[in-house]
C-alpha cells in the first residue's frame, strides 16, 4: 500500500511540474518584446504579428531610435523556408522574404522535421534538439517556456523555438554567426 501511495504523490509531482510550462499565446496582433545583441551592443526591439494566416505572414518591427517596417512571408516561406533573413532592416519599407526565407517563424517543413527527427535545417546548419540545463531553460517573468532547445553541430549556435504547430516563433538565438542574437523578454 505504502508503494501504491508513494507512486501516486510522484506521478501528482511529476504531472504538476510538466503543467507548469508557459506557453504564450500567439495570435494576429500579438507583440513579441525581444532584446537583441549586435556587435556587442544590447538594445530593445519590438516584432508584431500585424497578419498571421496560412499562406500570408506580416511581421511589423520597431526598434527605437531607428525606426519600424516590416516582413513579409508568402505561401511558399511558411511551407518550405529553411533560411533566416539576418540583413539590417530598412526602416519606412516592407520587405517581402525570398521563397526561401523566414523572420521569426519556422515553416512547417522545419517543424514537421522537428516532430519527426528532433532536429531542423536552418541556414544551412542542422540543429539537433537538446535536453537544456536549468541555465538554459527560457524563462519569461520566472516561468519556464514550453520551448524546443537546439543546438548546431558544432555545438556553437543555439535556438529555443516555442512548442506550438500553428506558430513555432523564434524565441532565442545566440551565438548567431549570421546575425542578431535575440532574447523574447515578454509577450503582449
């Protein structure tokens, strides 16, 4: 019996930590506060989901003192991208993203590879999923993220993608050779 009840109180425990992930919802509207790094400096820079359908994306952007614009992802980005857009952005324009390009979302090629391999092509690197640290938990106002944490081959670049099929944002990367890294700070 004592068994019995000991299995119990770990299955409550074990079930209540699994539950205790933050999953943030995102939707058309949502705004996605980030801290980037270039070059060694650190500033604030606001992402928007100014539209979020099947085979049409608007990322707007801000970062101030600079100013705003946006991405745009078609039909063909959202299925098969497998590469970042890392270029500085043009403030007062919106920039349509090659076929081969995505800004802050992974395509769904990406996240079928994901659910199947446990690992993504992106910028020509192969990032494998990895069981992260505590320090290496993405936590957003002291919740752990509900995030998939991947590391590249050579073990130098890492990326947390939110666990959600409809909307797998970037929520960090760092050790970025190509560009920015990036840190989600909140979501609104």
């Amino acid at each position: 019996m004592k068994k019995l009840i000991l299995a119990a109180c770990l299955f409550v425990t074990v079930s209540s930590f699994a539950q205790d992930k933050y999953s943030p919802a995102i939707k058309q509207g949502t705004r996605l506060n980030f801290s980037a790094m270039v070059n060694g400096q650190t500033f604030p820079c606001v992402f928007s989901l100014d539209s979020l359908t099947a085979g049409y994306v608007k990322v707007g952007w801000t970062v101030e003192g600079f100013g705003s614009g946006g991405w745009v992802m078609k039909s063909k980005s959202l299925e098969s991208g497998n590469r970042g857009f890392w270029n500085q952005p043009n403030p007062g324009t919106v920039e349509d993203m090659a076929d081969d390009q995505v800004v802050m979302l992974f395509s769904k090629a990406q996240w079928d590879m994901l659910q199947k391999d446990n690992k993504i092509n992106f910028d020509q690197q192969t990032y494998t999923v990895k069981t992260p640290t505590e320090q290496q938990q993405l936590k957003i106002s002291g919740k752990t993220v509900d995030a998939y944490y991947l590391e590249s081959s050579n073990g130098s670049t890492h990326i947390w993608i939110l666990n959600n099929a409809t909307t797998p944002i970037l929520l960090k990367i760092e050790g970025n050779t190509l560009g920015a890294d990036l840190t989600l700070n909140s979501v609104e």
